[in-house]
C-alpha cells in the first residue's frame, strides 16, 4: 500500500474521543436539568406567591427534568456505532429536540398562570 493510499483511509474511532464527545454533550444535557430542576423548584414559589398555587403545573415541571435524560440516552444509543461526526451531529440533533421541548413546556406553564389569571 502507498503513502497516499494509507491517508486515504478513515481514521480509527478512538474511545477516549467517543468519551470526549459524550462529555461534552453532558454537560449540554447536564444544564438543561438543571435549570428544569431549578424550575422544579422556583415555579411553585412564584405559583404560590401569586395566590394560584392550586395551578401548579406539576405534570410540565416533572417532565422538564425527565426530558433532558431521556435525550440524551436515547441520543447515545442512536449514535452507538456510528462515525465520530455523526454521533456528534446526532448528539447536536438530540440537544436540540431538548431545547424544543423545553421551551414548550415553559410556554405552556406561561398559558397556565395566563389563564388562571385571565
């Protein structure tokens, strides 16, 4: 096999990068629990301190923390055997979806407290 022949071929998938790449992406992941769990947390306060407690969206609030998770794992097993651009892109793909979901759900936890409000 000559020089050119031998750059020609594709690179080996490292672990050590495939670790990288997850990591990255779970910090991602990592944050967007965070501010749900905050939320978890905050949005009832705010429900109670504006007398509309009983309105608590509860069933919005539990999904924002279990979303994040479940992406990212499902991400994970999508990417599984795959080349390292497209588990990053399937990663970026899955971090997106979770942004989705989670500023509709926080929209929808607007349109609660709206209504209840009027």
């Amino acid at each position: 096999m000559s020089r050119s022949e031998e750059t020609a071929v594709a690179p080996e998938t490292r672990s050590s990068d495939v670790a990288i790449v997850y990591l990255v992406f779970a910090l991602l992941f990592g944050f967007s629990l965070f501010m749900a769990w905050g939320n978890f947390q905050g949005v009832p306060e705010f429900y109670a301190f504006m007398g509309i407690a009983g309105a608590t969206p509860w069933v919005l609030l539990v999904a924002g923390i279990v979303v994040p998770p479940v992406l990212f794992v499902t991400g994970m097993a999508i990417a599984r055997g795959r080349s390292m651009m497209a588990r990053a892109g399937i990663m970026l793909a899955a971090l997106a979806v979770n942004a989705q979901i989670s500023l509709l759900l926080e929209q929808a936890a607007r349109n609660v407290a709206a209504g209840v409000l009027g």
